[in-house]
C-alpha cells in the first residue's frame, strides 16, 4: 500500500509496526484514507539513534514519563466513511498537538515518531463480532 520509498524512510519495529515522522504522517493518512481504512488510533515512539525497538516511555521535561495514546471509536449507527474521515481528522489533531512545545527535554537522544493503527471495513466488522 506504501511506495517503496515511504516505507523506507519509515522506522519498522521488530514486530513490523511501522513509525512516522510528524512530517509523514498527512501523507500516511491521505493513502489510508483514500483506500477506506479507518485509523482506529495512534501512539508515539521514542526511537533512539540506530535502535530496532522503541519505548512508548518518552522522557518529560519535568515530571514522570509519559505515553501519548490516542482513539477514535465509531458511532452508533456512523457510515463506515463518515468514519474514516473522523478517524483522520483525530489522527492529524493528535499528531499535530503531540508533543506539545515544552513537553520534552530540549537535549532529548532519538527522535519521537507516531505509530498508527488501521483497519478495512471488513477487519472492523470482525473485530466488532469477536467483541460481542
């Protein structure tokens, strides 16, 4: 689904997740969106330098580590595509608001990248069933 090109500029954890720059990531979202996939929700990573893993850990500038999750669930009786625009809206809303000026610690190893979850219709219809 992703060019060649993308998914090399992306960080791909061990387990095959991929993590996105927050410069990436609209274009990550334009191509789900236009293939119907609903972006159920996100993470961010910390990724040190050279690292094949990441820590949903990220070091603040004052107080503990914090994670940074968010999810989009849909409405009772929502259309699948009403859904998936929601679904991006929040998704471009958390990346652009995460993490927020002063969060981090200025001197920070690493960089911090965003790790979307998606689904087709079909895989949420499932998922939807084995929940009941």
């Amino acid at each position: 689904m992703f060019s060649e090109e993308m998914r090399k500029e992306a960080f791909k954890a061990t387990n095959g997740e991929f993590g996105w720059t927050r410069a990436q990531v609209p274009r990550i979202v334009e191509i789900l969106t236009e293939r119907d996939f609903a972006i159920l929700g996100g993470e961010l990573w910390w990724v040190l330098d050279g690292a094949l893993t990441w820590n949903g850990l990220i070091p603040q500038r004052t107080g503990a580590d914090a994670v940074y999750p968010w999810e989009t669930k849909q409405h009772r009786d929502e259309p699948w595509s009403e859904f998936v625009r929601r679904c991006a809206s929040d998704t471009i809303a958390a990346v652009s608001t995460w993490p927020r000026s002063g969060d981090l610690p200025s001197n920070l190893p690493g960089r911090v990248l965003y790790n979307l979850t998606w689904v087709s219709e079909a895989e949420y219809d499932e998922l939807d069933r084995r929940a009941v």
